[in-house]
C-alpha cells in the first residue's frame, strides 16, 4: 500500500486498541495511563506497538510488534490483520530497555563519535555526535538524556566524562565537558526523544565528522522511508550494520530506571549479520547510512528478541526531531 494509505491504518489500529482495552485495567497495555497515583507509573504494563514498514520503494505495509507473549493469542491481533487485509508484519520484540569493541570503551583525545562517554553518575554509554546550538554557535556533545542526564537527576554543569565510569573514566583525570540541557524524559505522557547536549570543556579537541575506520559524516538523512541499510558506532559492539525494518513507530514501551516509559513516532533496526545490532551501553550511538554516511537517528533502546536474526531489534530517535527539539544542527 501507499505510505499515506499505510499512515491512515496505523491510525485506525490505534484507535480500535484504545476502544477495545479492557476497562478494568489499571494499566491499558500500550496504549496510555490510566489516571492513578504517580508512584504507580512505574508498572505501565509492555503491550503493542505499532508503525509502518517499507517493503520496498513506494510500498509499505503495517507493522506490529508485541511486547507480552500473553497477547499473541488475544483477539487484537486478529482484528488487526482483518483491518490491514493481511498487509502486516507482526512480530514478538519481548523486553525492550535503555541501552546502557575494546577500542570504543578507551579515552580518546579529540573526542570520537561512537566512544564511551557518560555523567559521572552513570556507568557508561556512547558519544553520538556533534552538534552546535543555534543561539550560541557553540559545539556540544550530543547522546541520550539517561546517559549525560542520568534520567532527568543530574543538574546543568555536572561533569561529563570520557570514557565513562564503567570503563574506568574519572572526573579528577577524564572530564570533557559539563551537562549543558536535556529534554525531560516523562513519565505520565508520552515520550518523543531521549536525547541531551554537554558543552566541551575549554582544551578539549574533537573530531566531528570522523567515522572510525568507516569514513566520515556526511550529513543529515532525509525522511527515514527514504533509506534502509543503516551502520552505528556504539561502546560496546562497535560498528554494527542494520535494516531499518520499521518507522513511525507508537506506543513502544521501554524500561528505564525512572519506570516503564511510553514512545512514539520511533525508528526501529535489526541487525544485518549474526549478531545483535546494539547492546546496553550503545545508548547515544549516532546511526547513519550505509554508503552516504548520512546521519539518521539517536540510538536508545533494544529489545532482547525479535529481527530475522532473533538477535533482538534497535530503537531509535529521528535525529531531525532531536535536532529541533534542543534546538541544534548537525556538525559536518
């Protein structure tokens, strides 16, 4: 079908999910929180997600992805293939978390996008790229909120440090920067990004568009229909190559220490060859394209199953709404 045809099914699936959830629960599966005591968010329950698949140019089809096995057998996904006239790829992801290669945990001077880099607070995650903000012209360090904000609790001018604790950085010999800002990562409402910038501290070189051994940056990618292979360098597996199998992505649950946090409008990528395409601690890795070497998203979560490989499957933040949200542009 076309994309705007398999737009409007997505949105008639989620529409028939919220009508059709049981009243009695406290929790509707994906697909909102209930009002209740905030101290209850934390067990919003892992349900189904749902978004959009190319199948190749100008066709796509809707894509499923159940997050509890005790939802497979349950009438939803039978009514959502009746409505998608089989045009569906349904698939069970399991357990989807944050995110928390030898080369990639060492220090490194100029900073490298893909190294490990964190709040002091935290174990470690990946440095994803470069960014300057538009009011200041200034370059900042760009990765996720839980990985340079420490989801939410950390404060503006905490150090940030390269590598990260866990790979035996310290603020006395390894700051690199202070927490600039951060997009507030929500509990009772639905998430778009887990993103946050850190100023460089005064000395510190970098080297913004190098790539490793892949090459270099080459800027932003258009709309995510408009690609599928896709590369990352992250912390822990280093340079993986991926499929974007999915887009437009709602009602993903993820677990993060703050509790159970809904997301939409996500990209989602399994791996290319036999392993996973991240691991915990690839949190903030930059994915870009294959070839072009185009800048496509803020790498955040995986699932522990799912993909054609079983290896599990990646989520990431559009890097264009990351952009805007913090106000910033791509360093090339």
């Amino acid at each position: 079908m076309e994309l705007d045809s398999a737009r409007e099914l997505k949105s008639r699936v989620l529409e028939s999910l919220i009508s059709t959830a049981p009243a009695s629960e406290h929790v509707i599966s994906s697909l909102g929180v209930s009002a209740r005591s905030l101290k209850e968010v934390d067990h919003v329950q892992r349900g189904i997600a749902v978004g959009i698949q190319a199948r190749k140019r100008g066709e796509y089809r809707l894509a499923v992805r159940i997050q509890r096995r005790s939802l497979e057998a349950g009438p939803h996904l039978e009514s959502i293939r009746r409505m998608a006239r089989e045009e569906v790829d349904i698939r069970y992801i399991g357990h989807v978390s944050k995110q928390a290669g030898t080369f990639f945990r060492e220090p490194h001077r100029p900073l490298l996008i893909g190294t490990s880099i964190g709040h002091f607070s935290v174990t470690a995650g990946t440095l994803g790229c470069f960014v300057r903000r538009k009011d200041d012209g200034k370059m900042r360090i760009l990765s996720n909120n839980h990985v340079l904000a420490n989801e939410n609790r950390a404060t503006q001018g905490d150090a940030i440090i390269q590598p990260g604790d866990y790979d035996g950085g310290s603020v006395s010999k390894n700051r690199v920067g202070s927490l600039d800002s951060y997009v507030t990562l929500r509990r009772t409402s639905t998430n778009l990004v887990d993103c946050a910038i850190a100023d460089l501290k005064r000395g510190v070189e970098s080297d913004a568009r190098k790539l490793h051994t892949v090459g270099r940056l080459a800027g932003l990618a258009p709309d995510p229909e408009e690609y599928d292979l896709v590369e990352k360098l992250g912390r822990t597996t280093g340079h993986t190559l991926g499929r974007v199998s999915a887009f437009e992505v709602d009602d993903v649950t993820i677990e993060y220490d703050l509790g159970n946090l809904r997301f939409n409008g996500q990209i989602e990528i399994e791996g290319r060859d036999d392993g996973p395409f991240s691991l915990g601690g690839d949190s903030g890795s930059l994915i870009f394209t294959s070839g072009e070497h185009l800048a496509v998203g803020l790498l955040f979560a995986g699932s522990d199953q799912g993909g054609k490989n079983g290896k599990g499957l990646t989520y990431a933040n559009p890097l264009a709404r990351v952009l805007r949200r913090l106000d910033c542009e791509l360093v090339t």
